[in-house]
C-alpha cells in the first residue's frame, strides 16, 4: 500500500510538474503580447531511430527579416545533445511573433500572418546520419511539429551533368563561406507568332524552394569536412530573389533553358564529447538568395501537343503574365536539375541541384510572360500546366 500510495503521489507531482511548465509557457507567450512585443514557441519532438546506440541531435534556425540570426545571415544553434537511440527530443524555440497585415481578396479587410522560420535538424550516431530541412507553417502562438529521424540508407552520389546542363564550380575555402552557383531554375518555351520569357520580382520578392544539401559523420580531426559518401539531400529550402530581373525572350517555336545565380552558403560545425572523445560532425549547404536571370539557352524546339486537353485555358490573345499559384501543398519538382562542382579543401564531388515550385502569401512567385507578336489580333492560343498540375512549374502552348 505504501508502494502504491508513493507511486500515485509520483504521478501527481509529474502531472503537476508538466502543468506548471505549460502555464509558464503561455504565461511567456500571454505577457509578451501585453508588451506589445508578442512572442511564438515553436515546438519540435524530434523521434531518434531505434538503434543500440547513442544519437547526437542538433537543431539549428535559419533567420529571416523578423527573426535574424546572431551572426549575420547563418544559422543559429537551438539546441545540441545526446540521448539514446530510439528517445525522442523536444526542442522549444520563442521566436518573434510580428504580424504582417495582408489583404483577403474576399472581403478586403487586412489579416494577420505569422513569421514562419526554417529549421535544420540533425541526428548523428555510429549508425549513420539524417539531416533535413524542416518547413513551419505558424499560424498561432504555439506551434508544434513533429520529426522521425530515419538514417540515410544509401550515401550519397556524384552525378556527371548530361548534355542539357553546364556545370557551376562552387569552391568553398573557409567556415563559414558563401558561394555563387548557376542554377537550372526553369525552361519556357515558345510558338510561331508568341514570344515568351521568366520573370522575378523583388517587391515583394518572387520565392522559389531550391534543394539544400547537407552531411554528417563522427571524427577525430574538427577541420576536415565529412567524406564526399556522406552527402545527401536535406530537402528543399526558401530562396527569394534579390532583383526585378525579366529573360530575354524566346521566339519561333524554340525551348530554352532559364539559368540563375544562386547564392548558397556553407557551415561546417564539429562538436567534441568527453565521453566517447570523438567529434559530432555536420556541414550545411543551402540556398540563401537568387541574384538574376542568365541568357536562355536554347535546347531544341518545341512540338505542340495535336490539340489542347480539356483543362486548357484560353483562347487568349495579346500579352498575358501567368503566375504560379499555390493550390494546395505540393512537394512536386522541376524535372531538369543542375550539377555543382562543390570544392571543400581538397574535396571536391559532385551534386545535383532541383528547383522546386514556390508558394506563400507574403511572396510572390516567379512568372512567365507571354507576347503576341503574330499581328494577327484574335485570340488563337492555349496554355495549360503540365498534367493540370500548377506545382510542375510547366506550361504548354497551343496554337494555330
């Protein structure tokens, strides 16, 4: 009975212990909204795989214009430790909670959003790594999301580019350091009597998701980076663009390529422990900033389908601006990637990089332009998106 009657007044302090926490949290949240200075908690439970072993977890926040970063436009570190494979971690991050006031096309008055940062989340063990890049959607003061961290069941490959591709060199020669790359963001193409081009905005900037990459790896040395094998994708990051820029355009039926520059930035991090004496080690690739629009590289020419399906829109005539918006949520991808030549040191391998489709309301997307140069004055054309799909950021034409 006094086993029992221990066990029972045990529960009750837990219970009590974690209501306390959870008033003190709203209580955080409560007080900074009445100073005007409202605050968010963004909270992530972190699942390690299921190993006999120890897990190394690392969770880092990217900044944005609301939440910057301690050092200047690189990551911050929310939390560091160990715990054993298979327990999960939550981290808890007070972000700043600014409400920017956008009009609702429906009835007109202004409604708030929310700051909404990325997160990169790191497990290491003996096993093996995982790393992601975690996307938040914060729509009121306490947001909570969940991770399953899965080990990397194959390591990494070079991929030589193919014929439709140039290669980008991106040396990294310091840690931190920042790298500009000719991405692959998307191809237009056109037909006889249209002349079409790729277009980005900077206010408010056009957002696109570009591949980030990462690695990770137990050591001995802190200076060297990971081996090559160890690189692996860490999903898709925010990148807006940095300029109003406009490609020139394409005419007569060609199909062309639209090339970038693309900023992304490199951290390496190495983390000693006493108990094992060995390094936890990671490096984060990611895209930060999209800076213009190259010349279109003309690949070939573009053969119209032999009638527009039934989802086609049009007929249209004159100039027409189509922008890609986001009608629901979408992991979708640009079919054609871009290789970079990444040079750490004496390291040097290969990535591929894939665009992905952009979509938020504080954002708009990139867009294509499209002029009628026939003199013709009718409507005569149609356009649809790939498979009815807006997120395949693909347009087809068809005309007479």
């Amino acid at each position: 009975m006094k086993k029992a009657g221990l066990l029972a007044a045990l529960i009750v302090l837990g219970i009590a212990a974690t209501a306390t926490a959870a008033n003190d949290e709203v209580s955080i949240l409560f007080n900074s909204w009445l100073e005007g200075k409202p605050l968010g908690l963004v909270k992530i439970s972190v699942e390690t795989p299921k190993t006999d072993d120890v897990c190394f977890v690392a969770v880092h926040r990217f900044p944005t214009s609301y939440n910057p970063t301690e050092k200047w436009n690189q990551s911050d570190v929310v939390y560091r430790g160990k715990v054993k494979c298979g327990e999960t971690v939550v981290v808890k991050d007070l972000i700043r909670m600014i409400q920017v006031g956008l009009r609702d096309e429906k009835n007109g008055e202004a409604k708030p959003i929310f700051d909404s940062p990325e997160y990169a989340i790191v497990v290491i063990s003996k096993e093996g790594g995982f790393s992601r890049i975690l996307q938040t959607d914060v729509v009121k003061p306490i947001t909570e999301l969940n991770v399953k961290a899965e080990f990397e069941t194959t390591a990494g490959k070079s991929r030589k580019p193919d014929l439709e591709t140039k290669s980008s060199a991106c040396y990294i020669r310091s840690n931190p350091d920042v790298c500009v790359v000719d991405v692959k963001l998307t191809y237009v193409n056109s037909i006889p009597g249209l002349k079409v081009a790729f277009g980005l905005d900077r206010s408010p900037p056009s957002l696109m998701y570009i591949e980030s990459w990462g690695s990770s790896c137990i050591s001995t040395n802190p200076d060297s980076p990971c081996p090559s094998s160890m690189w692996h994708s860490n999903g898709k990051k925010k990148t807006i663009s940095q300029v109003s820029d406009l490609s020139d355009y394409i005419s007569n039926g060609k199909k062309a390529i639209i090339w970038g520059d693309v900023e992304y930035r490199y951290e390496r991090f190495a983390v000693w422990d006493d108990d094992f004496e060995i390094y936890w080690k990671y490096e984060l690739f990611y895209p930060t900033a999209i800076g213009g629009l190259s010349t279109p590289q003309v690949i070939g020419n573009y053969h119209q389908p032999s009638s527009p399906p039934y989802y086609a829109r049009g007929p249209f005539k004159g100039t027409k601006e189509v922008n890609f918006e986001r009608p629901y949520q979408s992991n979708s991808k640009l079919s054609l990637t871009t290789y970079i030549g990444l040079n750490i040191g004496s390291l040097s391998f290969g990535i591929s990089v894939s665009p992905y489709k952009a979509g938020d309301d504080r954002y708009t997307t990139p867009y294509i332009r499209i002029v009628d140069v026939s003199g013709k004055g009718y409507a005569w054309y149609y356009w649809w998106y790939r498979n009815n799909d807006p997120m395949t950021y693909k347009i087809q034409f068809y005309g007479n």
